[in-house]
C-alpha cells in the first residue's frame, strides 16, 4: 500500500498545487546547495588540486583502500564473533536452566546499555595496560572487542525475538514427537527464527559498519582514520569527508537493499515472523517500512 | 575512587552527556517530524526529498556527521555559532546529533502511522479532511501514540551516541574517559565501571517509561 491513502487522488488544480509546492521545495534545497557551493568556492574547496588527488592512485593506495580494507576488516571480524556470541547468548537466555538464564540476561542488558565508544575505549586502555596484543593489533581489537560485546547482544534479542514470534505450535509439535526441550528449540525453532530474522542480521551488518567510524577515537586506521591522515597531506580535508560518505552511504545503501529484498524474497515464501501490520500492507506509511528495519534505529 | 573525582570533572561530563541528550532530542523530534510530513506527503517531490535525507543520514556513520559539522560548517565554511571555543563545539555537536537521529525520528514515526488501520485515513478523507487537516486531527496524534516505543528506542540510542561528539573535544562522558586513559590510566576500570552505571541509570528508566507509555497511551481499537 503506497502513502496515497493519506489522500485523493490530485484532481487539475491540486496538481497545479504539487508542482509548486515542489517546485518551492527544490528551490528551496537548491538555494541551500547553491549557499553551500558559494561558500565553498569562496574557501577555495573547489580547487583542482583538492579534488586532483582523487583522479590519481596515491591517494587511494596509500590512505583511502588500506582505510576502507580496515573497516571491512574490523567489520567483519565483528559480525562474526557477534553472531556466535549472540547465538550462545540466545541459547542461553532461552535456557531451561534459571541461572544460566539470569547471567545471560545481565550480561545482554548491561552490553546494550553501554556506548560502544566507551567499550572500546575502556578495552583499548585494558590492552595497553596488560600489553595484551601487539602495538599495531591494539586498535583493532579494540574496536573489534567493543562492536562484538554491542551486536552480540542486540543479535541475541533479535533471534529471541524470531523464536518468540513463531507460532506455539511449532514448539509443540516438537515436543509431542519425542523432542526434549533443548532439541526443539535447536533443530526446530532456531532455524526458522534465524530464516525470518535474516532481514534484521543484515540490518545489523549496516549498524556494524557504520560503527567502526567510532575507531577513528582509538587510532584506528580506518575510512576516516586514513582519510584524515590523507587530507593532512594533501590539505583537503573537506572533499576527503564527502568522498568518504559516499563511499559509506553507497556501501551501507547497498546492504539495506538486500535486506529488503531478502525479506520480500521470505514473504513469497510466508517464512516471514514480522507483524501482521507490516506484512500484510495493511499500515498507512508504505510497505517498504518493516518492522525489521527499524532494527537500523539501534544504529550506536 | 575520590582521587578521581579530586582530579577529573566527572559530574561535569556526565551533566555535559545529559544537556547533549536532552538538546538533541528536541532538535531530532522537530526535524524528523517535518521530514516524516514530507514522506508521507502527496507531492513527490517532497516525498523524495524527505527519502533522501534518510537515506544519506542513516547510511552516514554519526562520527563523520559530527565530525563534519564542526571542520566542514565552522572551520571550512566559517559559520560560528559561539566566540567561545567550547560552546562552539557543543553546539555543533547538537548540531550533528540531531541532523543523524532525525532520520530514525523519521522511520520511527513512519512505523507509528503504520499501525493506524486504514480505515482512519479513509474516514478522515470521506468527511472532507484535507491532507493536512487529517495529518494535524487523526493520523499523527495516532502516530505519536503507536511510535512511542521506536521513539524511546531512538532515545536510547541518542544518550549512548552522545559519546561520539569525544571526536571533536566536547567534554563529556567518552572524553573523561580517554582523559583518565592518559593521565591516570590505573584509574580506568573505575571511570569505565561509574560511566557504565550511569548509562544503565539513564538509559534503563527510558526504555521502561516509554514501554509503561505507549501501553497507557494506546490507541483503543
């Protein structure tokens, strides 16, 4: 359902409305992206030999590639160690086992509450203390350390959550064929829960992504890390910045996409759990807001 | 522990997180709610402008968006919001949280308006309503109510990423910490314990105040 429930079809003089309204509002960004250009002009921003670096290798195999290698780097070492502690977690919050159930509650509760930023901090400044990693590892695993404790426990919620939307039956059925408890949940609910939830892990990959810009405060080299280094050499800092949200947003753009289309791809074959209002197009606001995207709302 | 409030200004960094918080969430809730308007609105090219901004801001990471306001608007573009170095800062860095939540402010009141059933937009519209007049009457104070929990999300997240302004020197809860890193670094499981519970202090309460919320403040259907 598109947003045009909100309103009528635009007869002649509503379309005359819209056109202006938009015309209004384009002139309106336009004004401002003009003001901006002004100013950048007048600082020299859109000088050749700002933006010339860019047209050449250096720049990218000496500062920008290395930069983005650690943060797809500390990424993905992240995602990783996050999904298996997060499914350990999950076990054991869904443990029959009270104690075990209490731990890994805390353990989730204290992790979420916390900023990443001060995990790595804290983290960085225990490894430097205790001459843990080598000097050069230090950074990242630092940032590694903090993004695993974070998404971890956000990763252990989300399948939580997917095992408790999943219909009783399910669980059920298990038991009535012999199944204890244990082996229901890890041969019958978990696989569907992380099928359906598989929306919200890539969602996820976006939130790790953009987080390990936070390593930037540990020495980490990564995108901005290098970036900054970079534009100490060649003065440009600003266009540094712009190219490198570009890079971010076309990466992080790219993964979101997928994970809509994963999602479309398990509603056709009604493996979805999400709610029924998201699903079913039933809501006001347009279907392409699930609730498993929201889960970019934890963006740290 | 008292050598470290003797030395540090730790109330000041933890008051500091809390005026960050408190400005930006204003900020973040007025802009995201106008950009939500202009998402739901019937012109397209506002409804594509207001999917832009999300899409750039949410894609962003928030350490490049401070980081930006401060070098790319005062530094590079000369705009200065105080004579005083720090209060520049600080409001930069309101500046940049605000700008990077309202886009999840945005989101969140979209899956707000998602809970209304359909029927309520076409009620508003058979009785005449215009678009802004169903928006004002039926469709947001009903969105307000069915997104408080997203809302209280996104002001979860907002608290703890008050710590990323540390980037451009603000004096807050993730600067005292790389403080005390430096100059007294056996008092770091400390600092790091005390700024831990105070995050689990302020951030607990919302989630349960919000959750207490939006059940009393449901719409009935």
């Amino acid at each position: 359902m598109s947003a045009g429930v909100l309103f009528d079809a635009p007869g002649p003089k509503a379309k005359v409305r819209h056109r202006l309204l938009g015309g209004l509002g384009l002139l309106l960004i336009a004004a401002i992206v003009a003001l901006i250009g002004w100013k950048f002009q007048q600082q020299g921003q859109f000088a050749s030999a700002k933006w010339k670096p860019f047209t050449q290798s250096e720049i990218w195999n000496s500062y920008l590639l290395p930069g983005l290698q650690g943060t797809l780097k500390a990424a993905a070492i992240s995602i990783v160690f996050a999904g298996v502690l997060g499914g350990l977690l999950a076990l054991a919050r869904m443990s029959s086992v009270r104690p075990l159930r209490w731990v890994a509650s805390v353990i989730v509760e204290f992790f979420r509450a916390v900023p990443v930023l001060l995990m790595m901090i804290f983290s960085f400044g225990m490894y430097v203390q205790y001459n843990v990693f080598p000097d050069a590892q230090r950074p990242l695993a630092a940032v590694v350390t903090g993004l695993t404790l974070y998404n971890a426990s956000v990763i252990c919620e989300v399948i939580r959550s997917g095992v408790d939307q999943l219909p009783s039956g399910q669980r059920e059925a298990g038991l009535s064929v012999g199944l204890s408890e244990s082996q229901a949940l890890r041969t019958i609910l978990l696989p569907q829960a992380i099928t359906a939830m598989l929306p919200s892990l890539v969602s996820q990959l976006v939130v790790v992504l953009k987080d390990t810009a936070l390593g930037y405060n540990v020495l980490f080299n990564e995108l901005l890390y290098a970036g900054n280094n970079a534009s100490s050499n060649y003065s440009n800092l600003v266009p540094v910045i712009l190219v490198i949200a570009v890079i971010y947003i076309v990466i992080n753009y790219a993964l979101t996409k997928l994970a809509v289309w994963i999602e479309r791809r398990l509603a056709r074959r009604g493996r979805t759990v999400a709610g029924p209002d998201a699903m079913a197009g039933g809501g006001l606001g347009g279907s392409a807001t699930g609730p498993d995207l929201s889960k970019n709302t934890q963006a740290a | 522990m008292s050598t470290l409030f003797d030395q540090f200004d730790v109330w000041g960094a933890f008051w500091m997180t809390i005026k960050l918080t408190v400005l930006a969430a204003v900020f973040s809730l007025v802009i995201g709610t106008v950009v939500a308007i202009m998402r739901l609105s019937p012109v397209p090219v506002l409804r594509f402008l207001g999917t832009s901004y999300v899409n750039v801001f949410r894609n962003t990471p928030l350490t490049l968006i401070v980081f930006f306001s401060l070098i790319g608007l005062w530094q590079t573009l000369g705009i200065e919001l105080s004579a005083q170095l720090s209060v520049n800062a600080f409001r930069f860095a309101v500046i940049g949280l605000s700008v990077y939540h309202a886009a999840f402010v945005c989101e969140a009141l979209r899956s707000g308006v998602n809970t209304i059933p359909l029927g309520q937009a076409e009620a508003a519209r058979s009785i005449g309503l215009t678009f802004g007049q169903s928006l004002r009457e039926i469709i947001l104070p009903q969105a307000f109510r069915g997104a408080i929990t997203p809302l209280g999300n996104t002001l979860i997240a907002l608290a703890k990423n008050t710590t990323v302004v540390v980037t451009i020197g603000v004096a807050e809860t993730a600067y005292l910490m790389s403080k005390v890193n430096e100059d007294a670094a056996d008092q770091l499981t400390n600092v790091f314990i005390l700024s831990a519970v105070f995050f689990v202090v302020l951030t607990i309460p919302i989630g349960l105040l919000t959750g207490r919320l939006s059940k009393k403040l449901a719409v009935k259907r």
